[in-house]
C-alpha cells in the first residue's frame, strides 16, 4: 500500500498525447465476434520491447503487474536495472465471459483461466514469474482520515516518517471500526493511503525527513475495500500460482504514473474510466485528498448498445469500439435481421447512456471535492467511449479544454514505453509495476486460532497489528476480575475486591510471545482465553473480629451476656459467609431488653391471644424487673457482674385470664384449705380437654367456658377435694359433716361451706350413728361406686385433676364394710 507522496520522484510535466486510440494487443483477442481482428504478438525487435534473455542471464528479480480489469487482462513484466525498470513483454487478453462484474470477480476460475493464459505467454519470454502486483477497483469503496502524532529527538530519518504514516494508518483503521459506517470492519482491506500533510512543532511541512523538532503529526487518508474484493482476486492468483506481492486502487495507480508530486498542490481529478466502475482519486493541497468510486463504466454503453439493436454483449462491445474510432458497423441482431450504421449513428444511439454516465461522475467528484476541480483527466478503456470528455465538462460546468483523455507517453523510473502502452488503458498497468517496483510484499498469511488472515505489510508487523487486522478484542479473552463485596459494618461500607483474572496467553508456533512479538508469513497465532476472576470468600468473624462476652445475675443464676450480631437484621448462624451489599450491625454491649429476650423472658410482659366460646380475646401482663435493685429502662446498657430480677405478676391461667362468677364455681373449706368445686352444669376445656382453673393458657388456645347452677352436692364435693374411698378390706367407717351437721352424698353445698369426712374405727361404731345411706341400698352403691371409679383416676401427686390438692390419706385400716353401715 504506497504512500504516493513518497515513493515518486517528480515527474517531468504531461506532454499532450500523440495518439488517441486502442493500443495495439501483443495477444490474441479472444471474443465471440468473429470480425475482430486478432493481432500476432509483436516480434521481440519490436519498439520498446528488448529483446528476452535467458532466464539464467537474470539476476535481478522480475516485476510482474497485472491489471485484473472487467473487460480485459493485461499484464507487464519489466526487471530493474541502473534504477530504472526495463519493460520486457506485456500481454493482454479479454474475458470471454462477464466473468467479472463492477470490478467485482464473480467466477473465480474463469478469470484464474484468463491470468493463467497470459502469464503462460509471458513466462516464454520472460521466464518463472512468482509472484504479481495487482490493483483493485473501488467497488463499496471508504475512505477515512486520521491523524497521528509522535515525540521524537534529533533529525527525522525515512524509518520515522514511515512509521508515523503507517501509525495514522492504524488510526484510520480504528476509527472505521468505531465509525458504525460498515455492519463488519474487520472484513474491510486497507488497500492505500496518502499523507495529506505533516506537522512538526504546530508548522505544516511536505516532508519531515531531514528536519528536526520535538513533536510531529501526520494526517493520513486510508481507502478500504471489502475483504471479498481482495480475496477474490487472491483466490484467482492462488490458482495460477502466483502470490500477491502488492495490492493498489485503480486510481492511485493512475495518479502514480499522470500525477507527479510536483503537480498535486493543484486541484485536479483523476478518473479511471473502466469497464465496470469509474474511480476517482482527487489532488490538492500537495497531497491526495480523497478516492471515491462510480459504479458505471463503459459496460453501461455497451448494454445500451446491446438492448437497441438486440445484440450479444460481445458483439455490442465491438461496435462501440468501433463507433469509437469512427468506423462504420455491420451487424445481426438476435432475429437475424442485418443492419448497417454510420458511427454517427451509434454515437447518436449512445449519447443518452453517455450523459448519464458523465453526470454520474460528475456528481462524485463534486460530493469528495466541494466544487468544480481545475482540471480533469480520463484514463482507463471507457475513456475512449464517444462525447466522454465534452460530457463531463458540461456536467460539471468547466471548459472542455479543462476535460482531456490521457495516456502515457512517458513514465518516471520506466525505460522506453513499448508502442502498446501508449494508449489510456495502459495507465492502470503502468501505475501498478511501478507501485510493485518501489513496495515489496504487501501481504502476509498469517493464522490466527486455526482462521486464515491476511494482513498488509506495512513495516516489521506484531501480534498487535494482526489481531487488530482480524477485529479481535484482546481484552474480550483477558480474564474479567472477580466481582468484589462491598458490605456494610455498623454503618461503615468496606469493600473486597475479587482476585485479578489471567491475561490470555499468545503463542506463536508454539513459543510464548506477547502483542509485541514480530510475526512472519504463514505464521500460526494461538490465543487462549485467561481466567476471570472469583469473588473473596468472606467469613463473618473476618470482618467482626472476636467480641467479648462477660457475666450478669438474673434472677440468682449467673449467666453469660454475648455479642450482639446482626445480618440484614437477622441473627446469624454459625459463621457465615457474607453476601454482596450485605449491612452488618455488632456490638458488644447487650440492652436490658435483649438479654432478658435471650433467656426466654418477655421484656415487656406476656401477651397472648385466645378464643372464648368462639370470641377473640387477648390478655397482657406486665412483669416487675428490676436492674441492681432498681427500676431500669429496657434500653439500658447492662456491664458486667449487674444483678437483674425478673418476676411475673401474672401467669395466665384460667383463672387470671377468665372472670369466673359465683355461678361456675362452690368455694368450700376442705381440711383447712379451699377447694373449687365445680357447679352443677359447669364446664370448662382448653383446647379440647378437660380444664381447672389453674390451667396455663398458651398463645393461641381455644378456651370453651359453660357456667353452672352456682351449687354443687356432696359427692361433686369429695370428687373436686379429691376424696378417695377406703379400700375394701378396710375396718372404719365415716361420717360426712358440712358446717358441721351430717349429710348424705345428695346433700347441697354452697360457697362459704365447711366439708369434714370424720373416719371412726369399726370397734366404737354403735346402733345410734346414721351417717350414711343404709348399707346396701341402691343410691349409696351407685355414689360409692362412681367416687370409687373417679378416685381411681385421681392423681396421687399434690393436685387432682380438676386442680384441687388431694386429701391426705388418714392413718390406721379402713374396711369397705364400714362404708355401709349406720352409726
């Protein structure tokens, strides 16, 4: 890829054209139109040509340009000799299909078929040729400019200029790829650039060598095509077995050979006028200011020819030709009629296809330019079409004088010009050999993960250059640091970072490199994606530490107050591992109102909830606490060795909780101590069983309540003291007494009274006593028999079960027979 400003020395000024017209072909001109003339190649005496040593004779290294053009294939090989280059043969040959389109190669093996052909010619003359320098039209052509700086000490030598145009280069390329101007930019060519201008020390210079500043900059403009562009015409060399040794656009090789530095601080245009595309390429200011591409040419007039008169696109193109060179035409069409035309009347056929075609290229050159330029020259077949350059003087409103079909006469570094190479579509070829002749290889292969790439060689190139030719990321196949943790401690945010990812590691043939490592041709580039990172594992005790508990007294028992720790406002288990954005609240010192909800003892009394015969109700008590012999809020701050009482002042029992009337309940006197005796018709369960009123209730139980007459009788009495009837083998026998007068099982009782149950030995009883029912009467077996079967299931701890104290079991033997006997 030339930087045209660089590699020309200044070109002697254009001599006007000594002919116009189609450069005689040293090859055979394949077409279907039989009418053509095809030419012998010229004798190796011919002019221009010298004659063509043995290929042992050569020393020096052929230069093999090859123009791949829509239309045609032409080829020139010259060799380098006293600095300049000698051409040696030059063929040309056209497709005999439209294998190609646009510029674009649409059958890969029939244009290889062409290249092989012509290179075949031309090695019998010239001997082994390797390799070929080959331009490409500007087809899906863009352009961007970019600029690049760089310090620098001492004089500016070539190496350096170079180096800071090829970085503007890579500027370009970057800001492509960051422009969104194409869907993927890493299937875009860089195929040529140009230095606008240069910079040392904020004065604008043609050149830096040889100067010597502190700080220079570079303004490059960089073309890119589409990789399928390029790699078509690889793919057709490849199959001819030559390599491509440099790529150029059309146009930049045009300017190369028409254009001389000396001429570019004027505003000129260069139009490369060929069968598919017409590419522009525009000077001013001493530099190449931009490139830009038609997608028209000449074939367009040969398909108006074409569909006028019914033609083969073959046999249209020859008429145009002809028409050209003012000739008269004869010709069948496809219904076999024959026609004959003067060549006016064909240029009067094709004017309108000719006007678009000019204004088409006029339109362009306003767009890159601004304005109208100073001047305009045509090269390229489609030059020669009739009425171009008066056409496109009028399109852009500029003299005709100012609009000239151009051709070489003469080239800068190139010995003697062959006869056929005078004509515009030598201008191409030309510019191509002498880019070739300046540039060696442009291209390496380089592979990267097993993928081919193809990357421009610019200078000494890196693994940087070609990932960045292959659109790779390297940071996409660094590893990502681990997420950190920030949390937050007692209102402080910490944070821990997560551990660094591995960078990818690079190989080159198998050896370690890094993005500075030089690659080479056919070199294998393997990247291996680095870890990413973890995220720390941190544990609860690693961000609290250690906290120290110490000793209080509740209620007489010594117990140990720990650290309070919380996590997101939950207690913790363990030692856990924490979490992202987690808050963490650790104190040492422990509430008054935390350390008694530690031990299971509500701060603030109980408060339950309970349903009665199906109402909701509630009850609460509050507790005494006393912190050091003192009353203490809940809030306060406890210390070691701090003394705390807490006590109840309410259990909640059935009696506490409910109001139990006169009604549900008989309160007797039984051996010194009151009882409940349940009323008649009184009952009372917790949760489906049976109750006292003693009985705790829990949170949430389901309490039923029946009250009773509000009187009991005696048997209801005993059962509620919990009497127990002697066993059967006693020898006593007793006499019930309330408030001290005898009464019988049926016997009433009321609140208030006084129950006695008097025990007298078998041997004082006497016939006077009446105590009990007579013995063996129905009524006293059924109460005696219902106490028995209830005493039976009476507990024999301290509390029966309706919650009354059992009596205690009276001294010496006590014999049933007594139970049913008279005092």
């Amino acid at each position: 890829m030339p930087d045209l400003d660089k590699t020309n020395e200044e070109m002697s000024a254009d001599a006007p054209a000594k002919r116009r017209g189609r450069p005689k072909k040293h090859v055979h001109e394949e077409t279907e139109d039989t009418s053509a003339k095809k030419r012998g190649r010229p004798k190796k005496s011919d002019a221009g040509t010298p004659p063509s040593p043995l290929r042992h004779e050569r020393p020096t290294e052929l230069v093999f340009a090859l123009d791949i053009g829509t239309r045609s294939v032409i080829g020139i090989v010259a060799e380098q000799r006293d600095g300049l280059l000698h051409i040696l043969a030059t063929e040309r040959m056209e497709h005999k299909t439209r294998a190609m389109l646009d510029g674009q190669i649409h059958d890969v093996p029939q244009v290889a078929a062409i290249i092989r052909e012509v290179k075949r010619r031309l090695t019998e003359r010239t001997g082994a040729l390797q390799s070929a320098a080959v331009a490409a039209a500007g087809r899906a052509l863009y352009t961007m400019t970019a600029e690049a700086e760089q310090d620098i000490s001492g004089i500016i030598t070539p190496a350096q200029q170079r180096d800071l145009d090829f970085a503007g280069v890579q500027a370009a390329q970057r800001k492509l790829a960051h422009s969104h101007t194409v869907d993927d930019p890493t299937r875009y060519y860089c195929v040529g650039y140009s230095t606008i201008r240069y910079t040392l020390d904020g004065n604008e210079l043609k050149t830096l060598v040889g100067q010597r500043g502190r700080h220079a900059q570079a303004t490059v403009i960089a073309t890119f095509l589409p990789r399928q562009v390029v790699d078509s015409m690889q793919s057709a060399l490849r199959e001819t077995h030559l390599e491509m040794r440099a790529l150029t656009l059309e146009p930049i090789a045009g300017i190369n050979v028409l254009i001389p530095p000396t001429m570019r601080h004027l505003n000129l245009v260069l139009v490369d006028i060929g069968a598919g595309t017409s590419d522009v390429a525009i000077t001013r200011g001493g530099s190449v200011i931009a490139y830009g591409m038609v997608p028209m040419a000449g074939d367009e007039i040969t398909e108006a020819i074409s569909r006028e008169y019914l033609l083969d696109f073959n046999i249209a193109e020859d008429i145009k030709r002809k028409a050209a060179d003012g000739q008269d035409v004869s010709f069948t069409d496809i219904l076999g009629m024959k026609l004959s035309l003067t060549a006016e009347q064909v240029v009067a056929a094709i004017r309108p296809g000719v006007d678009n075609l000019a204004k088409a290229i006029a339109k362009q050159i306003i767009e890159l330019n601004g304005e109208p330029p100073q001047a305009v020259m045509l090269v390229g077949g489609g030059a020669l079409t009739p009425m171009m350059p008066e056409l496109v003087a009028q399109a852009l409103d500029i003299p005709v004088s100012r609009v000239a079909v151009r051709q070489p006469d003469e080239v800068d570094g190139v010995a003697g010009l062959p006869e056929e190479l005078h004509a515009p579509d030598a201008v191409t070829p030309l510019g191509i050999l002498k880019i070739a002749s300046i540039n060696t290889l442009h291209f390496l292969a380089v592979w990267i993960n097993d993928i081919e790439y193809s990357l421009f060689n610019f200078r000494e190139l890196n693994v940087s250059d070609a990932l960045l030719a292959a659109g790779i990321n390297l940071r996409k196949y660094n590893g990502r640091p681990g997420m950190g943790l920030m949390i937050t401690v007692n209102g402080e945010r910490r944070s821990f970072p997560g551990t660094m990812g591995t960078l990818a590691q690079i190989t080159i043939d198998g050896k370690s490199a890094d993005l500075n490592s030089p690659i080479h041709d056919d070199c294998r580039i393997k990247l291996v994606a680095g870890e990413n990172g973890t995220q720390p594992e941190i544990h609860l005790s690693e961000v609290i530490g250690e906290l120290d508990s110490y000793p209080v007294v509740l209620n007489g028992e010594e117990i140990t107050v720990t650290a309070s720790v919380l996590i997101n406002e939950n207690t913790p288990e363990g030692d856990p591992v924490l979490r992202d954005g987690d808050v963490i609240v650790s104190r040492r010192e422990r509430t008054l109102g935390e350390v008694l909800r530690a031990a299971n003892l509500p701060p603030t009394g109980r408060r339950i909830s309970y349903t009665l015969n199906g109402e909701a109700r509630r009850f609460s008590s509050l507790p005494k606490i006393t912190l050091n012999g003192a009353a203490a809020p809940l809030s306060t701050m406890l210390h070691e060795g701090d003394v705390i009482e807490y006590e109840e002042t309410a259990i909640p029992t059935i009696e506490t909780v409910l109001d139990l009337s006169a009604s549900s309940y008989a309160m007797i006197t039984y051996e010194g101590r009151e009882h409940a005796v349940p009323a008649s018709g009184f009952a009372l369960t917790i949760n489906g069983r049976e109750a006292s009123p003693g009985t705790v209730v829990e949170d949430g139980s389901v309490i039923t309540h029946q009250k009773g007459s509000g009187s009991a009788n005696v048997s209801e009495a005993l059962l509620a003291v919990g009497f127990t009837p002697p066993p059967a083998t006693s020898r006593v026998t007793f006499t019930i007494l309330v408030n001290g007068v005898k009464a019988d099982f049926t016997s009433p009782i009321h609140t208030g009274d006084t129950l006695e149950v008097a025990f007298t030995p078998l041997e004082s009883l006497n016939n006077t006593s009446d105590v009990s029912p007579a013995p063996g009467t129905p009524a006293a077996s059924a109460i005696l028999g219902s106490i028995a079967a209830r005493a039976a299931l009476t507990p024999t701890d301290e509390t029966s079960s309706t919650g009354a104290p059992a009596p205690q079991s009276p001294s010496g033997t006590i014999t049933i027979d007594s139970l049913m006997r008279y005092d």
